[in-house]
C-alpha cells in the first residue's frame, strides 16, 4: 500500500459513502486504513472546546495539579478509546447498533442512542456557539439576538454540505484543513507574544477557591471527555481492519490525542497570559481570543476550525439517530437528514441560551453517557467473552434477533443514573456523581446476566434453542 492509499477509504459506491452504514454492519472489504482513520480524527483533536478545557483546568487548579485530571483524561481515553474500537472494528456496528445485542435490546438500545445523540448535540451547539462569539464579537454584534441565531444557523448549514457523503467529504475536509488550521494557529501564538506578556508555567494559577472541591470538578470534567473521546473514536473505528490487535487501536487513540493535548495546554497558555486582561469568561472563549489576537484572521480561524469539528458532531449525531428511529419509528428517511435533525434542535437550544448551562449538562451526560458505556464493555468482554454467556463474535443486532427490552441493561443503567441523579440534586457533591454511576452500573450488570445465564440477549422464542458462543477468537 503506498503512502497516498494509506489515507485514503476503499472505494465505495454514493450510496454507501452516504448512509455510512448508520443501519448495518460494515462490509469487510469496506474497512479503512490505520493513517486514514486517524486523518479524520484530527478534526476533532484540534477543535476549540479544547482551547476552552484547557483554560477551565488551570483555572480551577493551577500547575502542577492540573496534570492529575488530564492525566487521568490521556490515560482513561486511551484505555476506554482502544477497547470500544476493537469491539467496534471486529463488529463492524455502530455503538447505537452493538448496544442492542450487548445488554439493552433494540428498543433499549434506541433510548440510549437518543443519550448519545444529547452529546452531539450539544457539542455542535458549544463549537457553534464560539463561531457565533467570533464573529458577533468582530462586527459588535448582539451574541443572543435574532442576527446571533441567524448566524450559527448560516454556519450550521454550511457545514451539512461537508459532510453529506460522511468519512469520504471529512477525510477530504481534514487533508487540506490540517495545514490551515496549523498555519493560523501559529499566526495567533505570534500575535500573542507580540502584544501580551505569555504566561510560564509557574503563572498558570488557580482563581477557584475550595482545593479539593476544585481538583474533584477539575476530576469530573476530565472524566465525562475521557469517556465521551473514546466513544466517539467507536464511530470511526467500525471502519477498522477486523483483524486490528489493541496496539493499533491504540495507535489511533494516540494518534488523535498528542495533538488534542497539545491544543489542552496551549488553551491553558492562553487563558492564563490573559484572564488578568479580560477575566476568566473571556480568556477562556475561543471566540473572543482569537479575533483579539488576530482580528478578521481570527474569525476565519475560527470559522474553519468550528467546521472541521462540527462536521464529526453532525455526522456522529446522524448515526446515532439513525439507528434510534430506525427501531421506534420504523423510519429511514437516510443518515443525511438526521443532520438537520442535529442542526435544527442545536439552532432552538442556541436560541434558549442553553450553553449557559455547561456545568449542569457535563454533570447530567457524564452519569448517562459513562455508565452506558462502561456497561456495554462488561458486557462485550465480561459476560460475553470471559463468562461466555453469550455470542462472542457477530454480536446480534437485528430486531429479530435480540429482545425489544433487556432488563440486565436497562436496570442496570437505571439504578446507577438514580445514584448519579441523587449527586446532580447536591444530596452528595456533584462532583462525585459520574465516577460512582460509572461503576455501579457495569457491577448490577455483569451480576444481572450471570445470575440469569444470559437468557435476555435472544427473543423469549429462541432461548431454549441458544447456545452460548465459545468462539472468543483470541485477545
């Protein structure tokens, strides 16, 4: 393979480019190289909510100590991040797809694809939301009125149109918006050093009060995105060889996380050279830096970057969509549309000022969207491939072929979100909420199956005829 084929995709057909296979497995011959995949992944690695975490971690516990929770962030991603692409990559299935074999039924799988569609769309609505900034900022122009709406929803749709063939029109998009993106970013660190005193380690300081009330936020901040990035790199995964060992998942976590904390630290960087300038809210607003730093080039920057981000959520929003109605509804209008699906509920949560409400909304998706998560791995690895209770390979995901409702799951999720609810209602310190229902949730599961012998993951009309696969097909 040369190095030009290695970051490329097969050759596919429109359709298939389009759909992206949001409703089925992925063909064998339809899997994308290691380079490739990770090309398209760097468009969520350089996005600028990262300027902005980056920023809210020095803020909240200064240096050293902000290397605890992004250290538990680079460390978490790459485990969580290798394990659910190699279950996805040997599938071929979608984490919406694999959820209804892997514990939760194909009804309780679409009530948990509608959790994850959450994260995308508010994700898009935060990246919208700096475009938005910048440019209301540089033409002095209201952020929350009626021209404000207007121009996320002018963005929003701009981006629908580079990604409407899915991993093909971001692989493109990526390859020539890297160098840009890089290009300017370096005009901005200039800029920076040019006309403000840049920040050293040592001044990377606190401006949270409470110790160890801010490292335990700091904590939980860095759990949700530990957990969220390597759910994410499941959508693209699936597009992994199916003989892909965890060295080369791996790889493709390290590959999108190096320059992701690169871009960490220099939001920490920029906040700390000039939140003394501007305050905390400002320095840690993309939209706001960059056109300080650098003017109408700062909107452009910022712009470009918020589309190469925007289409992964539009496009990740629509898979998972897709497979939710598909099971609910019985409705396949075809993956495209379900971006618009994505954009139009991001343009009303814009226009009801949503975004202000960023502390609450990691608190709420970190207990739903972690212990979903670390659910469906106990039961990949745990009940299916340690216990064998179940199939351990081709993982059954057709209606026919699991149950509407698997209670293992479903309860399972739903005594651990009530713990977690408990912590976001303060009757113990929010903080705590997603590392104690992230746990929970996998134990009752694993617990749940065994104690049932794995009876839930067929239809009521075929258990006494299954037999647990013993095919687990090495590590």
């Amino acid at each position: 393979m040369s190095i030009r084929e290695s970051f490329r995709g097969p050759e596919a057909s429109i359709d298939d480019q389009i759909e992206s296979f949001a409703v089925e497995r992925v063909p064998d011959n339809k899997r994308w190289p290691i380079p490739a995949i990770s090309l398209v992944l760097l468009g969520n690695a350089t996005a600028m909510f990262f300027f902005s975490f980056g920023a809210q971690q020095t803020f909240l516990v200064g240096w050293p100590t902000m290397l605890l929770p992004i250290g538990y962030f680079f460390i978490g991603a790459i485990l969580i991040g290798s394990l659910t692409m190699r279950m996805a990559s040997r599938e071929g299935l979608s984490q919406s797809l694999i959820s209804r074999g892997l514990g939760f039924g194909s009804r309780g799988a679409a009530l948990t694809s509608f959790i994850y569609a959450v994260n995308f769309v508010y994700y898009f609505l935060f990246e919208g939301t700096i475009v938005s900034h910048a440019i209301a900022y540089y033409f002095h122009i209201p952020i929350d009125s009626l021209a404000g709406i207007g121009i996320f929803a002018l963005i929003g749709l701009v981006t629908i149109g580079f990604v409407w063939r899915g991993m093909y029109a971001m692989s493109t998009l990526q390859k020539w918006g890297f160098p840009i993106f890089v290009g300017l970013l370096a005009w901005a660190l200039i800029s920076l050093g040019s006309h403000h005193d840049v920040a050293g380690l040592s001044q990377w300081n606190s401006t949270a009060t409470g110790g160890g009330a801010a490292l335990w936020t700091a904590m939980s901040f860095a759990n949700g995105q530990m957990i969220f990035q390597g759910l994410m790199a499941t959508d693209y995964g699936r597009f992994a060889s199916t003989k892909i060992r965890y060295r080369g998942t791996a790889t493709i976590m390290l590959l999108e996380l190096i320059p992701m904390f690169v871009i960490i630290f220099l939001g920490a960087m920029l906040g700390a050279s000039l939140v003394g300038s501007f305050g905390e809210e400002k320095a840690q607003d993309p939209g706001f830096v960059f056109v300080h730093l650098m003017g109408l080039l700062g909107v452009v920057f910022v712009v470009i970057t918020q589309i190469r981000i925007n289409v992964m959520n539009l496009y990740g929003g629509s898979i998972t969509l897709s497979s939710g109605f598909d099971v609910v509804a019985g409705f396949r209008p075809g993956r495209p549309w379900w971006m618009f699906g994505v954009w139009l509920f991001g343009v009303i949560f814009y226009a009801t000022n949503v975004i202000n409400h960023l502390g609450t909304f990691l608190a709420v998706t970190g207990v739903l969207t972690n212990t979903w998560v670390l659910i469906i791995l106990a039961d990949y690895f745990i009940c299916r491939r340690w216990l064998k209770l179940g199939r351990a390979e081709d993982i059954e995901f057709h209606e026919h072929e699991v149950r509407e409702w698997n209670p293992c799951g479903l309860l399972s999720l739903g005594l651990a979100v009530f713990v977690g609810a408990l912590g976001i209602l303060e009757v113990y310190p929010v903080a705590y909420a997603s590392f104690i229902s992230m746990f929970l949730g996998p134990i009752i599961h694993v617990i749940l199956t065994k104690v049932t012998n794995g009876r839930f993951y067929t239809p009521a009309h075929a258990t006494t005829d299954r037999v647990p696969s013993t095919a687990t097909s090495g590590n």
